[in-house]
C-alpha cells in the first residue's frame, strides 16, 4: 500500500492517537495526523513516528480532513480516526476494492459482517434516518452514510471541492460523488469502541446541521 496515505483527523487525541500509530506503524502506507497547533498534548503524542503533521488554518472536523486532502501526495487516499474505532485491517480490502475502477469505497457498520461497539440508539436511528434521505433525495445506494471510514482516489477527493468544515463533510462527500458521476460502493467493516475521551459529535445540533445541509443540497440552494 505504498500508494495510500491515511489523514487522521485529531483533535484532543492524545491518549488514543499514540495507539493507534502503533498500529498502523508497520503498514506500508504514508500518514499525515491533522491537527491545531495549540494542541500540544497530541502533538506530543506524535514523537518517534514516521508521518507529517500539518496544521489547521481553519477550525472542525471537516476542515481537518480539508487540508489533508489538499496535502496528499499518492494515489490514494483514507480518511482514518484518531481515537482507534477504525480497525486497519480492512485497509487493503478496501484498497483492492477501489483498484477495481472505483472512485470511492464507503466502510458500512451496517451491511453483513459489519457492526459497531460504539453506536447508540440514537446515532443508529440517524443514521439510519439519514442514509435513506441519501438514497431517497438523491439516489446514493451506500448503507452508511454518515461513517467517514473511506477510501478512494486522491484526485476523485480533490474533484469533489469539498467545502464543509464540520461534520456535514459526511455526506457532503458522497452526495457529490453523486453528482459527478462518480463510481463508488459499500464495504463491511466493525467499528470498535474508541480508546479515550468523548465523541465529538452533538447528537442533536450536528444531526440538525446535517439535516439541513442535505435539504439545501436537494434543492441545491448550496
């Protein structure tokens, strides 16, 4: 996988990041851990590992992985997390997966061999809720919409012109993969429990957020 490049997003990640770097240190791949450069603890938290750090300009999630895009250099390229609910072994099947003339491939905790130790009720029944506004407004058949366990091209990503620096990255990024004529599916994969620290997502506010974005998407008033 020499030609992959996983950008992790982390923020506040210092207790689960160095795991993660563990294990993904003997994967032939490159790395690039996004972050704030007033995030001295995760900083830290980098020493003695082969990877880049760039350093926001902006603000959220969705801009972390932004500015990773926008420094990758391989072929490809993976949105990977900071706090170890992403398990790397799905990683080349994912890789082979795209090779098959594929733009993108989604990870889905909810298709056959998939599932989550970190899902609730409520993010479940979102998630659920949103993938069919997905499949219904505009005809994305993947299983998991809202899961940014992805893997695809580097200048498919560049392509989309991704704009949102928050969560509705999510489905910014199919729902324009769409629009493009992108060729994209769905890959099973396990969510494990993150190693420390709290979800950084609002249940409520990001799901309204999102829910708006893809309203205004429909109608392409964005």
């Amino acid at each position: 996988m020499k030609n992959l490049t996983l950008i992790i997003p982390a923020k506040a990640e210092a207790d689960s990041l160095p795991n993660v770097l563990e294990e993904i240190k003997n994967f032939d791949c490159s790395v690039i851990v996004v972050l704030e450069s007033s995030d001295k603890d995760t900083i830290k938290a980098t020493e003695n590992y082969n990877l880049k750090i760039v350093y926001q300009s902006g603000k959220g999630y969705g801009n972390a992985i932004i500015e990773g895009i926008n420094n990758v250099k391989t072929d490809y390229l993976c949105v990977f997390n900071a706090d170890g609910s992403f398990d790397p072994k799905y990683l080349q099947q994912m890789m082979d997966t795209c090779k098959n003339n594929l733009d993108f491939v989604f990870a889905s905790r909810y298709m056959t061999d998939g599932g989550s130790d970190d899902d609730t009720i409520i993010t479940k029944l979102g998630n659920f809720i949103f993938t069919k506004i997905g499949n219904i407004f505009f005809s994305i058949k993947i299983s998991d919409i809202l899961y940014t366990f992805l893997l695809g091209k580097t200048e498919s990503f560049k392509k989309l012109n991704l704009k949102s620096n928050d969560f509705c990255l999510c489905v910014e990024m199919p729902i324009k993969a769409k629009r493009l004529g992108m060729n994209f599916t769905d890959s099973p994969s396990y969510e494990r429990k993150r190693i420390a620290g709290i979800k950084k997502v609002s249940e409520f506010k990001d799901g309204l957020k999102i829910l708006f974005y893809m309203i205004k998407s429909f109608f392409r008033i964005i």
